[in-house]
C-alpha cells in the first residue's frame, strides 16, 4: 500500500519513520516533509497549501491511505474533502476536529458530557472579560478561541499580566480572527500529562502517557514553544488515575463526539492536569502530538499502518495494540538560536551521520542547493533515545545531542529530569 503524510515537523518523520517498518506499506510520499522524510520516502512536488492538488495526487499516483499531521488542514475540512472524493484519510472530520479549533466549543462539549477541566467563562466583549477577570482574581488564564499555533494561551498570576492578555488578544488582536472571543479560565495546579488515543470513532484506545516540556528555558521557565522534549511513559499517570482517565474523560469524550452526530476518528490527545481534585481536560488536540509522537510511535511494538487502516474502516481492536515494556523514551529538541522568536535558517548541521545508538527525526530541515543538510525552522532535530530506565535514557539522547552542531543551536537541559526525581533511576 502507498501512504500519503501531509505536514513537515519531527511528528510526520516519526509517522513516516514507523510506517516504514509495516509489511504492508510499500512507498512513503510526505507533502511537503524534511530533509528526514526525504531519505524514507519521497516529499512531493505539490503546493502542499492546496488540498485539492494533494488529492489530485493521491488519486493519480493510486495512494490508499492519507494520513493528515497538522490541525490546521484539519480544521480546514481536508478530511471531509478526501472523503466526498472517495479517498481514505486518516483524521477527525472538520466538525470533530472543532473539539481543538474552537476551545470555547470544546468547553460547551465537556460541560453537556460532564467531563471534568477547568471552570471557565467565553466571552466576546473586552470590558466584560475584564471585569470577570478583577472578580476573580489571578492566577487566572487567558485563552484565544481559535487555532493559534500554540501561542494562544497566557497564564497570568499578575492583574495587570491578564489584563494585557486582554488587550493584546481582543483589541490588538495579535493572533487575528482566533482571538476575538476569548476563555477566561481558572488555574489548574499539577503534573502535566499529555494522553494520546487511537480511535476509530466508537472506541477508543490510549497510546502511552507522555510528559512534554513546553517552555523554552531549563526548570520550565520562559516563554511556551511548540514543545522542546517529552519522555514516556511517565509514571506520574498510575493505573489509578489511568483508569480514571479512561472512564471520566476519553470513554464520554468518544461517546458524546459520536452522540453529537461527529464521531472522532483519528488520534485525540487529550492534555491533561492532575490536580489534587483528579484529572481535568487542560485541552484537546485532534492529531498526534508533536513532539509527544517522537517518543510514543518508538514505544509502539505493532503495526501502526494497520492500526491507521482499522480505524479508518471502524474496526479499531484494543488487543491489537502492544507496546514494549520496560524500556522509557526520552526525546529532546535542538531549535534554532532565538525560538519561539526570530532565528536565523539556512545553518548547516553538522553530525548527523555519527548517531548510531539514537533515532533523530527532523523538524525543520531541509537540503540546500549543494545537497547538504540545513535549518529550516524553529524546531530543528529531534534526538530520541530509548533505555531501560528514565536515567539511561535521558543520558543515551543527550550522549548523541553533543554529536550534532549547527550555528545557534539549542536545548533544554533538563528533559525527564522530573521523572527521575520522581522515579530514582
Ligand atoms: P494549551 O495551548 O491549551 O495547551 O495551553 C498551553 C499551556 O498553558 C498548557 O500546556 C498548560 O501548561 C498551560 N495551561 C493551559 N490551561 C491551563 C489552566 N487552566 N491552568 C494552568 N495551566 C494551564
Ligand atoms: N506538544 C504539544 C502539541 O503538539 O500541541
């Protein structure tokens, strides 16, 4: 079978990266990919901007199976678009991917289904925003209702820091159309944990639970990115408040999407706080997580393009999903000098090659005129090391981290170090 892969982050390498192990995938194509995709299989030369020329590609080049990375061809309707044309895709339909394009509508979802996260109010005027937020006090958190790339979200324990979002958010709009309703939402306390699910619309199946670092400075400091390395499984996520999980959140989630007449099918994530009151919904995102997916799909034991192919037809089978046990993943991100800001591209990397004990999926790659790798983003490579342990782990990727170097180059230095305070090895 051909397999299409629309995006280009280290998410999509790791997607392409484990199709290419399935037996029943014969050739990878990724719209647009990275220099990393490009040594799997092959980055088309396709607008990857215009859904229809995808399709037209797909149809052309007898692909069977779609699988959509990125939220934003997700909220444009690109699923229901392949479907009307008889193409099988997998991702959540245009409606059901609204459980991440608008976080006031996924509120409304949670409160009808009795799902538990974070008390919160909507709202579509500035001044009545604010006076809410004077009521209430901080620490409080901001929220843009659309897709903002991440950068959507403020949490303020200042007044004035709140009220700026404010500001910024439904008058300046800094995030354009995504920001003019806002969510005012109450502060949640605990570990964060993000869970990723297959689904196939009627049932649900959770992968391994992941632990992202999302702001860019070490002890979690500075401004939030994209995700800067995640490890998994995290033992903060016991059987206890799994099973919770499953039963208070992911099971009604799936339930209430397929009650609402737009049953979920692809991969939920579902961001999660542990509060000291249980597990509450910090929000939904309607793909794999990037880069949460680097560390899962190594963890996987089964066949991924099958899974893919059960839950596209409605046939998704929990047994069929296995994962290798005892070993931990810890993935950590190199990104260009200057993220989540301005950064230079174009840097050559160096290293590459020398990595043997770990998995490096590219980000933002790509190749130059003279055919050698360089930067091509924010986020540039992820460095993926699988281990008995968390310690062993955590060494292993930063061990082959030192092998790679580009002009500017960065990273946090303390990816999993909570696991293993939490874990002692
Ligand atoms: P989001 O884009 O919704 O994932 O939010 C970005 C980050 O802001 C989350 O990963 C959390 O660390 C933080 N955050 C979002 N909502 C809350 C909340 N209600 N309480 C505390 N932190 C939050
Ligand atoms: N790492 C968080 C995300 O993919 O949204």
């Amino acid at each position: 079978m051909k397999v299409l892969i629309i995006g280009n982050g280290g998410r999509e390498h790791a997607i392409a990266w484990k199709l290419n192990q399935s037996p029943l995938v014969s050739k990878i194509y990724c719209c647009p990919g990275n220099a990393g995709t490009a040594q799997i299989g092959e980055n088309i030369r396709v607008d990857c901007n215009v859904i229809e020329d995808i399709a037209d590609f797909v149809e052309q080049n007898k692909v069977e199976l779609t699988i959509v990375g990125a939220e934003a061809y997700l909220a444009q309707g690109a699923v229901d678009y392949f479907q009307m044309r008889g193409l099988n895709v997998y991702g959540p339909t245009q409606a059901a991917a609204g459980l991440e394009s608008s976080k006031s509508w996924a509120k409304e979802f949670m409160f009808k289904y009795h799902i538990p996260t974070a008390h919160s109010q909507t709202f579509s005027h500035p001044e009545a925003a604010k006076d809410y937020i004077r009521q209430t006090g901080v620490p409080i958190v901001i929220k843009a209702d659309g897709l903002a790339a991440g950068k959507g979200v403020v949490v303020a324990f200042e007044l004035e820091t709140a009220l700026k979002a404010i500001d910024d958010c439904m008058v300046a709009q800094i995030y354009g159309e995504a920001g003019t309703t806002v969510i005012v939402e109450e502060y949640l306390e605990g570990e964060e944990v993000s869970l990723l699910a297959f689904s196939d619309g009627y049932l649900a199946v959770p992968m391994l639970p992941v632990q992202d670092h999302k702001r860019i400075g070490d002890g979690d400091t500075g401004p939030n990115t994209g995700g800067m390395g995640t490890y998994a499984p995290t033992t903060a996520f016991t059987a206890a408040i799994k099973e919770k999980v499953v039963n208070e959140i992911l099971i009604p989630t799936i339930q209430g999407m397929k009650n609402e007449g737009t049953p979920f099918v692809g991969t939920l994530f579902i961001g999660l706080m542990l509060t000291s009151d249980g597990p509450k919904v910090v929000e939904y995102n309607v793909r794999f997580g990037d880069p949460e997916t680097q560390v899962v799909l190594p963890l996987l034991e089964s066949d991924l393009a099958q899974i893919f192919i059960d839950c596209v037809s409605g046939k998704l089978n929990p047994d069929s999903i296995k994962w290798k046990m005892g070993k931990t993943a810890v993935c950590v991100v190199a990104a260009s000098g200057g993220y989540p800001g301005k950064y230079q591209t174009g840097e050559p990397i160096d290293g590459l090659e020398e990595i043997r004990n770990s998995l490096v999926f590219h980000a933002g790659t790509k190749f130059n005129f003279n055919g050698d790798i360089v930067t091509a983003g924010g986020r540039v490579l992820n460095v993926v090391h699988l281990g008995n342990n968390i310690g062993a782990a955590i060494d292993g990727a930063y061990r082959d981290l030192a092998l790679l170097s580009f002009e500017g180059m960065y990273y946090r230095k303390d990816i999993g170090r909570r696991e293993l305070l939490r874990s002692g090895v």
